[in-house]
C-alpha cells in the first residue's frame, strides 16, 4: 500500500549544530513495538499474518487462489497460516522480513501492507514462532524467539531441497484457553473477503450480515439493536469500527441518525489512510474528507434509487406502501431525503389514496374490519 507521505520544509541557519534522534536502548523500544502496540494482540496476529498471506499471493498473481488457515484446537494447539506466494528468500529473511519498519509493498496499492510491522505480530502473544519458507527449490525452516536481550531472533535451523511449490507457513503455539479466541478473531479478519481461506483444524462460521438496502461502496444491514448502530469502515475486505460521534465531527449526520442498521461503507487499498498498528483508521483531514464524500455520495444514490423505484409503480397506492413499509424498515425517518412524488403527487405517511371521487373494493365480509382498520385515506368516497 503507498503511504501518503509529508516531507516537511525547514529552513535552518548555517551555524546551527545539528543531531539526529536515534535509539538508546533498543531492547525497550522492540518490546514497546512486540507487546505494547496491539489492544488485541490475537486479532492483530489473525488480521496481519493473514493478509500477509493473500499479499503473497497477489504477489505471483494468483489472487483467486484461497489460502490456508490451521485453527487452534486442543489436540493440535497451534494457528497455521499458509500461502503458495514466491515463498521468502534469505535475502528478504534478512532484509525486509526481521526489520521493523522495512517493506516491499509501499510501491503499489496491490497489497495491504506497508509499515512493516504486520510479519511481527506474532511475538504480541508468543515469544516463539516458526517459519517454514520453500524458495526455489529449497526449504528453510526457521525459529523466531525472544531470548534475554528482549531484541528478537531469528535462527536457520535447516535447510534442504524440496520439490515442492513455493510458498510459506508462519505457525504459531497457542494456550489451550485461546484457540475459541483465535476462531472468533479469525472470522472478524477475514469476513468481508472476497476469497475465503480453506480452514483447517476446526471450522469458522461467518457473521451473516443482512441487507437492507446497499449500493456502490456502502451498504446499510440490520443492527442488533434497533437504537444501537455502528459505522464499519471496509478497507481491502478488513474491517475498521468508526466512531459515530467523532463522524459528526465532520460531516452531516441526518443520514446516520435516520438510518436503523448499521452503515458499512467500502474502500480500496490507499484509499484511507492506517495508524500504525493497522487497529483503526487514523483520521487525518484527507481520509475525513474522502469519508465525508462517499456519506455524501451515499444519501444522493439513495434518494436516485428511492425516486426510480417510485416512478416505475404502476399507480399511487403501490408507490405509498412502499414509501412507509419498505423505506420505513430502513430508516427511522427520511427526513434527510427531502420531498418524494409519484406521477407529481407527494408522498406521505398518513394516506394510501389522495383526491379518489370512488374506490370500489371487493373482499370477504371477515377481512373489513382489519383492512380499514389497518389503511388511512385522505379525501376518498368509498364504494363496497
């Protein structure tokens, strides 16, 4: 993913002594980048690891192709990601793979890393994981461990031919009391995919989100609670919560407080911009803007879908029942649509029928008194 990056202009005196900032004890500042980046290290691992592995397979091209995912159980307690990418070489072992901050994704919006941080993840809950890599031919197996320098190491511990396809295995031990966790946080990671990974070791059921209205990137779907709602930020198929009263900060909440689901609005890769640790979108003024953008974008799609769904009823009593059934079960008022006709007529929620000289119904006796009872009409004169 490329960084939206800001190099500043500074002017200075020519007899200014200068100095860098640099690292004093790197053992704190690796400790503080393992353990004290992630609210929820196991979501970090599920949400890292395995977007580094469908990254892989951007890579070489095959995209289409699932990766694999060994969920934790009691009898094999370990979380196994694997991919069939190029595989990782010593040189980008050494180069790219164990250094903090280094990547080779910053060049394109292809694959969602960039900070170098993600590969890392792994050490936020154990202080050992392993690294089985086959290259071109070779297989190297290695072992990541913190040992008394709390730096982090990572030891070849053999390496052989192989006639195996390129590919990797990041395997990682997990407590017995984890492996319901690393289950749950693996479905929230990988939810939104397009391409599911193929599980192993247990099996993962998907939150089921149900549609109630949706277009191009957003997506409105029933809340658990009808006055609790959520707005999910969807980024690359992850998913990133936004806080509904830091959103009115900066753009009109009409919408959002008419609206009985949860708002889910979708983003490519770049788009947006991430804080370091990839937990939450950072808000800086371009993502505020873009995200003011497509809310906006949002209201005004709805309203020319709205319109066209009205116009194409074939008379006025249709156009109502849609007006307050349908719209009604999507939004607690619609308000912010403005003012809705049918053939000229407005809308509204009080009439079926409006400016009718006769209407002629024919029904069982049994059925009146909850048709009448249940249907409100303006000026009508009836017949029956």
């Amino acid at each position: 993913m490329k960084l939206n990056s800001y190099i500043p202009n500074v002017e200075t005196s020519e007899n200014l002594k200068e100095k860098f900032f640099s690292i004093g004890d790197a053992s704190i500042v690796f400790d503080i980048l393992r353990s004290k980046m992630y609210s929820n290290p196991i979501l970090a691992i599920c949400r890292e690891v395995s977007c580094n592995a469908r990254d892989a397979h951007r890579e070489v091209g095959i995209s289409e192709v699932p990766i694999h995912i060994h969920l934790p159980n009691k009898l094999e307690p370990f979380y196994k990601i694997k991919d069939f990418g190029p595989g990782i070489s010593p040189d980008r072992i050494e180069n790219i793979f164990i250094r903090y901050g280094a990547s080779s994704k910053r060049e394109d919006n292809i694959q969602c890393g960039s900070f170098g941080m993600g590969a890392k993840t792994p050490f936020s809950y154990s202080d050992t994981f392993t690294i089985i890599t086959n290259f071109e031919g070779i297989k190297y197996n290695y072992a990541c461990f913190i040992d008394e320098t709390k730096i982090g190491k990572l030891v070849l511990l053999s390496s052989e031919p192989t006639t195996e396809c390129n590919g990797t295995e990041i395997i990682i031990p997990v407590k017995q009391v984890d492996c319901k966790a690393f289950n749950e946080w693996t479905e929230q990671a990988t939810r939104h995919w397009d391409v599911k990974p193929v599980f192993q070791g247990g099996s993962v059921t998907y939150q089921n989100n149900s549609k109630i209205i949706d277009g191009k990137g957003w997506m409105i779907a029933q809340s658990a609670s009808s006055w609790q709602r959520e707005i999910k930020l969807i980024i690359d198929g992850i998913e990133y919560p936004l806080e509904v009263s830091a959103l009115k900060t900066y753009t009109d909440s009409k919408m959002i407080d008419a609206s009985r689901g949860n708002i889910y609005l979708y983003f490519d890769i770049g788009e947006l911009s991430l804080s370091a640790n990839r937990e939450q979108v950072y808000l800086d003024k371009l993502t505020q803007h873009k995200i003011r953008m497509r809310l906006e974008k949002m209201a005004i799609e709805i309203k020319d879908n709205i319109t066209a769904k009205i116009d194409s009823f074939e008379n006025l009593w249709l156009a109502n029942v849609y007006y307050r059934s349908e719209l009604k079960s999507a939004f607690n008022n619609i308000a912010f649509l403005g003012k809705l006709f049918w053939k000229g007529i407005e809308l509204n929620l009080n009439s079926e029928c409006e400016n009718c000289n006769f209407f002629n119904i024919s029904f069982p006796y049994a059925d009146r008194n909850e048709y009448f009872n249940n249907c409100y009409f303006n000026n009508c004169n009836f017949h029956v």
